[in-house]
C-alpha cells in the first residue's frame, strides 16, 4: 500500500487536473478580455507617444543643423568682413602716414627755406651796417686827419661806392 500511495501522491488525480486546467483557461481568457487588450493599448498609445518624439527630435536635430551652418556662415561672413575692415583701415592708417610724412618733409623744406631766406636778409642787413659804420668810420677818420668839415654826403658816396667796388671783388 505504500506504493499506492505514493503513486496518488505522484499522479494527480485526473478530474482535479481538469479543472485546474479549465480554471486556468478562464483565468487566461479573462486576463485577455479584461487586461490584455487595455494594456495593448495603453502600449501602443505609448508607443505612438514615444515615436512622435523621436519623430520631433529628428526633426529638431535636423534644424538645429541648418541653424548650426547658417551660424557658421554668418561667422565666416563677419570674419570675412572684419578682414576687410582691418586691411581697409591697415591701407588708410599707411596712406595717412606716408601724408603726414610728406608733410612734414615739405614743411621742414619750407622751414628750411625760410631760415636760408631769413639768414640772407640778416646777412644783408648785417653787411649794410657795417658798410655804414665803416663809412661812418672811414669820415670821421677823414675829418680828424683833415681837420675841417667837409662835405659828408659827397664823401659818403665816394666811400660808399669804393667800399663797393672792394666789396665785389
């Protein structure tokens, strides 16, 4: 008897099995009916949900590339453009320079002229006032040697004129 048992132990009984089994299939029919189909749902809806926002993302990736390449061509156009302005301000800042230059070269011509023009007219004056003392001089050296007065606009001339003649040779 203790193999029977053992066997019924072993071996379920056949109707119990039926019943588990069908019980089983309701339960399963009822999990279809009740919970799979909402739960399908509310996947698939999530599933929708979760594609549009991979949709939206390429699509946001696709433009933050255009945006992306435009802002690099408007960099490439600034760099370009502020290029120009420094060789344009480069050119000027030489052009300027060589003016100021030839400024002052032709200033300093025309101060030198001056000076040279200046120099020769107190060279002149210089020469005529010497002249005119040693005119002075050569009279009264004259009157004292003569001892009389004589005409002195007569003998300034004389005087004047050799002092000339000396002069210019």
């Amino acid at each position: 008897m203790q193999i029977v048992d053992i066997l019924e132990l072993l071996i379920p009984d056949v109707w119990t099995s039926i019943t588990q089994l069908c019980a089983t299939a309701v339960l399963f029919f009822l999990m279809y009916k009740l919970a799979w189909k909402p739960i399908r749902k509310i996947l698939d809806e999530r599933s929708r949900f979760e594609q549009e926002k991979l949709s939206q993302a390429e699509a946001y990736k696709e433009e933050n590339e255009k945006i992306a390449e435009q802002a690099k061509d408007i960099i490439s156009d600034a760099n370009r453009s502020a290029e120009a302005i420094v060789r344009e301000a480069r050119e000027e800042g030489q052009t300027l320079k060589n003016e100021l230059i030839e400024e002052g070269k032709k200033q300093s011509a025309q101060l030198l002229e001056n000076a040279k023009k200046e120099m020769e007219q107190q060279r002149t004056r210089m020469l005529e006032e010497m002249h005119s003392e040693l005119v002075d001089t050569a009279i009264s050296a004259a009157e004292k040697v003569i001892g009389d007065q004589i005409d002195a606009d007569a003998d300034k001339k004389s005087i004047d004129s050799f002092i000339r003649e000396v002069i210019s040779k």
